[in-house]
C-alpha cells in the first residue's frame, strides 16, 4: 500500500496475528486501506503551507498544486508536486520582474536589458527580487552622463540667475529619461 509509510504499515501488520476469523483479517486491511500515514498528513500540510506562501503563483495554480497534494499518496509524489510549485513560482517571477524592469522610468533601454538580462541566470525568488531591487535604485549611466552635461549647460548660461539655476538643475536631477532632461535645458 503507498497511502503508509513503514510504520504505518507495521502498525496494521502487528495487528494480523491476533485476528481470529477471516472478517478480522479483512477488516484489518480495509482499516489500512483507508487509513493515512501520519507522516503523510504532516507532509501534505507543511506542502500546502509552503505553496500557500508563493506569492508568484496565481490563485488558480496554488488550487491546482494544493488539489495534487491532496491526491498524492506517498512522500515522493508530495516531494515532486512541491518542487513543480516551486518552479512554477520561479518561472512567474520572473516573468513579473522583466514586466517590472521595462516599466522603469529610471533606465535606458540599454539598462534595462543590463537587468533582465540577468534574470535566466537566477535560481531563486529572492534573487529575483533582487535584481528588480537592483534596477530600482540604478540610474542608467547615459541618463548620468546627461545630467552632469545639461548641469554644466546651465551653469554656463550667464543670463540666468542663480535662483532660476538652481531650479533647472533641480529638475533635471529630478528628470527620469533623456528627452525630460532635454525638454528643461
């Protein structure tokens, strides 16, 4: 039977030589049959739990990952449902974060890709997570460049004065991509 772990099965087996009449022995078997090994319980809860705490998988998908938990019968098929959830999540979130990395505003196409490029290579959520971290709290280095060359542009325009240099500058430290950076020189 795979619905018992060795103990499980023991507990039944023991019960064999004190049966007397054949109904006895056969209801012992029926009694295994539909019994579920302890460890088995334990392990389909702590598989719910863990799929449970994929944040990147849909609600549809941890139904479908916590049904095939419910229906497994043995540790291993338990171990394999876990570890497709798993992958699963790993796949989604990725997917999230190349969505999110091209919707930054921070960075160069060129930069982004510096960003999602990395992403196949990771084998964890946090990972993941860390390189859209990453992308976040990057600036592109053409963005940078163009900074310091529209700062020096209006630091060099004599007829402004120093309240209206300190403004344009200020927006264009506060500027997101090159064309904002362009629009206030």
């Amino acid at each position: 039977m795979t619905n018992l772990d060795d103990a499980g099965k023991k507990t039944y087996t023991d019960q064999l030589p004190d049966a007397t009449t054949v109904e006895e022995v056969e209801q012992i078997v029926e009694n295994a049959r539909n019994a579920t090994s302890t460890d088995l319980t334990a392990a389909k809860a702590d598989a719910t739990a863990a799929i449970d705490g994929m944040k990147y998988l849909t609600d549809e998908e941890k139904a479908d990952y916590k049904q095939q938990i419910a229906d497994a019968t043995t540790a291993d098929a338990i171990d394999a449902v876990v570890s497709e959830a798993t992958a699963q999540n790993l796949a989604n979130a990725k997917d999230w974060a190349t969505t999110e990395i091209n919707g930054l505003t921070n960075l160069d196409d060129a930069g982004k890709k510096t960003y999602t490029d990395q992403l196949p290579d990771a084998t964890t959520v946090e990972a993941v997570e860390q390189i859209v971290e990453d992308a976040r709290n990057a600036t592109s280095t053409d963005l940078t460049a163009e900074k310091a060359d529209a700062t020096a542009a209006i630091d060099g325009m004599k007829y402004l004065t120093d309240e209206e240099k300190a403004d344009y500058k200020q927006q264009v430290t506060d500027a997101t991509n090159a064309d904002a950076i362009d629009a206030v020189v």
